[in-house]
C-alpha cells in the first residue's frame, strides 16, 4: 500500500490487517508512555486547506505517538490565499523532506491528484476531500463497530469482520464523504447497509449502490439495526432547499429522544448511535441520544488515534518491525 486514498482501493484482508494493527496502537494509548520509535526520523505534514479539528489533531497525535516529527500547515495565512497552486506548496513539502502528506482539501480527487504526480516522492493520506472520501473516518468507524459487534458475539475482535453487522447511515447522504468511504468499506468487511434520508439528499445514482435505501427512520429501525450512524447536515454545502426547515428534519430525520426511548423501550441494547463529528445537537441528534451509554462519539474520537497511528505505520514503515514490541 503506496497511499491511502480511497476505501474502494481496500480489501478485505487489507482493511483487518489495519484494524487488527490498530488494536496494537490503541493498546500503547493505556500505557505510561503513550509513544513508540517506529517513526523516530520521519516527517508527517498536515497539509489542511479545509477548516479541522478532530481529524487534523488526530492525525498530530498518531505521527507524535510514533515519535515523527509533524509540520502543520494551514492554508489559511499561507502562500496558498497568495494565490499558490498545489503543484508549488507540494514541491516545497518535497524540498523540505516530507516523508508523509496527509491532505484535507475543498476539491473532491485533490490527493489522488497529488498521489499521482511526480510532484512529491512520498505517500499521501486523504483526510477529506471535497464530497467524495474520508478513508481514515471509515476506518476508525469500522474498528468502532468491529470492537462492539465481537462483544456482542462474544468472541475476539482481532482477525474478524463485520459479517452479518445491520448499519443504518443516516441524514445528509449527498454531501457526505463519510457515508461514501463507510458504504465501500462496510460492504468489503461484510455488513448490511442501509442508507436513510430524504431523497433530496440522495446522490444521483445512489440507487445503484450495494445498499438498502429508505426515506423513513423510524421503519428502518423498526426493522431492527446494530447500528447507526447519524452524518451531520452540511449547511455551508447547500446552496438550495433540500428540506423545508430546521424542526421538519429533526422531526422525521433526526435521533432525538422520542426514538431513543423508543430503542430503549424495544430493549435493543446492543444497538449502538453513532457520529462523526462535529454533531448538529438538536438537529440530527438530540443532547440525550449523543450523551447516552448508547453513544460511541467519544470511543469513535479515541479510535481515531489508534487507526491513524496503523495507517502511518503502515505507509511509512510496513512490517519492518512489530509495533507493539518496541
């Protein structure tokens, strides 16, 4: 694996090795010292031309766990709103001898332009971009589920899939690169997909995806689900109507606490709610649904770290050497 650009570039065997790594990582993270040499010597730059919180620090605190050095750079206050192009800040990271690129940008095939160039000799991480994919989200996602679904079966996580696991996605489909990444990566680890909002908020062409697609919550989990996954709705993407109001969508489209009490009332105890960051509180979840021993946000943040820190090992050391052993 050169980069990771895409979830769609994974397989099966290629997604359990990550996670199965990541199940090392996220053990040094309850350690006394939070860090391994793995990638003493290396460079990590965070090339961010979209605003990021949990991603960009998350991405910090994997390169610093492994003992990288890290460059943040932001393209607001850089040579970029001088009018930059990608080309030029990509062969100034090269000068200065990046050995990782790990690139958030508005421009949906952005790094799997900068992957494909000769511009920067070095792999390329796709952090988001535009509204096509969040590879690392998926993956943090993934081992969230995974984690969950070998407890309920009652059986050890490492090695195994998501055969048989129900995960509902669920609001602002059309602008998410999370729901994209996630479906691709869900679908090769053996989960069912059901993709839930209204169809305003349906891509063209969704309709020929390896997924179930319904405009009706409450009959999806109704039908019973082991998870879902609540997408935040992207105001600053919509630049038309795609439902009448704030309070409709919450209404028909939103976890708030009427459904949670209705999950709880079904005993469904092992579905979990989940969410990417950041949450909508009142709009696409309610306080009492993303604050409930249901919630896994916080697990999803914490797990973030552990997927990064495999994706980084991965690209920039391979199995020279046994993460958990140094």
């Amino acid at each position: 694996m050169k980069h990771l650009l895409s979830t769609l570039d994974l397989s099966r065997a290629d997604a359990i090795r990550i996670l199965d790594i990541a199940e090392e990582m996220a053990a040094v993270g309850h350690r006394e010292v939070k860090k391994l040499p793995a990638l003493r010597g290396r460079t990590v730059v965070n090339l961010f031309f979209e605003d990021s919180t949990r991603t960009r620090i998350s991405f910090e605190a994997a390169a610093k766990r492994l003992s990288a050095d890290v460059i943040n750079f932001a393209a607001k206050g850089s040579s970029v709103s001088k009018g930059e192009s990608l080309k030029d800040t990509a062969q100034t990271l090269e000068a200065i001898g990046a050995d990782a690129v790990v690139i958030r940008h508005w421009a949906s095939g952005a790094p799997a332009r900068l992957a494909a160039t000769d511009w920067i000799d070095a792999p390329v991480i796709n952090a988001g971009d535009g509204t096509h994919e969040h590879p690392t989200q998926a993956l943090l996602d993934a081992f969230t589920l995974r984690t969950h679904w070998a407890k309920v079966r009652g059986i050890q996580s490492s090695g195994t899939d998501l055969t048989g696991m129900r995960v509902s996605i669920v609001g602002d489909i059309l602008h998410s690169r999370v729901a994209r990444s996630n479906l691709w990566l869900l679908r090769t680890l053996g989960a069912e997909v059901t993709m839930v909002a209204p169809p305003t908020l349906l891509p063209v062409g969704s309709g020929s995806w390896p997924c179930k697609i319904s405009y009706d919550l409450d009959a999806t989990l109704a039908a019973g689900t082991d998870a879902v996954m609540m997408l935040r709705v992207q105001g600053e993407r919509m630049h038309a109507a795609f439902f009448p109001n704030a309070r409709e969508y919450s209404r028909r489209w939103g976890f708030d606490d009427a459904r949670l009490a209705t999950l709880d009332a079904a005993d469904s105890a092992a579905t979990i709610i989940m969410h990417p960051g950041p949450m909508n509180r009142g709009l696409e979840i309610s306080s009492g649904a993303a604050d409930s021993p249901r919630s896994t946000v916080l697990a999803q943040v914490s797990n973030g770290v552990a997927v990064r820190m495999a994706v980084l090992y991965l690209l920039l050391s391979g199995d020279q050497q046994r993460p958990a052993g140094n």
